[in-house]
C-alpha cells in the first residue's frame, strides 16, 4: 500500500473523529437534552433501503455512526455538565 494512501485513510479517520466533535457541539446548542438528540437524529442520513454494501452505502453507515457516537458523546458531555453542577452545589 502506498504511502499516500496510508496518509489518506489517516486524514479520513482524523476527519470523522472532528467532524463527530462538530455534531456534539452543533447538537449541545439546542440547549436541552431531549431537543439536541432530535436534532441529531433529524440530521442522521437515512440508510438506503436495498443494502449491497457498495463503497458508497458503506461510506453512508459510516456517516450513520457518526451521528450516533456523536449522540454517545453528548451524554457524557452532559453528564459532566450535571457533574460539575452538583459539584458547584455543595
């Protein structure tokens, strides 16, 4: 394999793990909890409905899962939010 695509698979792995942040925080601006994982699963492509896993369906689940470990890590985001709060508290 060549160097540049091992470079081109690091990028693209890069790109997801930032674009994932971008989602956690688009996500986090909707103020509430319940309204912020609506707005990602209103974002969230849509599977297609006859799956071949060609590399653009399989390119699609990729984006899917994105958007669900984005709705992991808003949870955890809002957790320590809840953390920090109970901690101010006492």
């Amino acid at each position: 394999m060549s160097d540049e695509f091992r470079k081109w698979q690091y990028d693209v792995e890069q790109a997801i793990e930032e674009w994932t942040k971008q989602l956690v925080k688009e996500a986090l601006k909707q103020c509430e909890v319940g309204k912020a994982e609506d707005w990602l699963k209103k974002n969230k492509p849509k599977p297609s409905g006859d799956f071949h896993a060609t590399t653009s369906e399989q390119f699609n689940t990729i984006v899917q899962t994105m958007f669900e470990d984005a709705k992991r890590e808003l949870h955890k985001e809002v957790r320590k939010l809840r953390f920090k709060q109970n901690g101010d508290e006492e």
